[in-house]
C-alpha cells in the first residue's frame, strides 16, 4: 500500500490541488449567489438565457430600448 501511495504520490498532489480549486470555486459561486450576483457577467442585452436570470428587470430594459429606438 505504502510503496503505491510512494509511487503515485505526484498524481495525489495534483488530484488534490485540481480537488479543492473546484471546491474553493464553488464556494465563491455560492457566496456570489447569496449576496444577489450573476455567474454570467451581467450583460443581459446578448444573453440567450434573457428573461431567465434578470427576469422582470431585463423585461423593463427592453422596453425601455423600445420606447428610445435602439
């Protein structure tokens, strides 16, 4: 077992590295998401998802896009 671990112990260290980067994400994602942030980057004007995460707030944008010609 031991002389396993020995002969394997670079791709352990590597595997917990990319482990707790993708925990250590998550963690801000969530954090994100608690404090009322998009993931996405906030430019809702090219979103394909538009209406799924602004909701009633981009529906107002638009209209007001409408009502100035753009």
């Amino acid at each position: 077992m031991f002389e396993w671990i020995a002969s394997n112990i670079s791709a352990i260290i590597i595997c917990a590295v990319v482990f707790a980067v993708i925990i250590l994400d998550i963690i801000y994602l969530v954090k994100s998401r608690k404090k009322g942030k998009n993931s996405c980057g906030g430019n809702c004007a090219g979103c394909t998802m538009c209406g799924g995460c602004c909701g009633e707030s981009q529906n107002k944008n638009e209209e007001l896009q409408n009502i100035n010609g753009k």
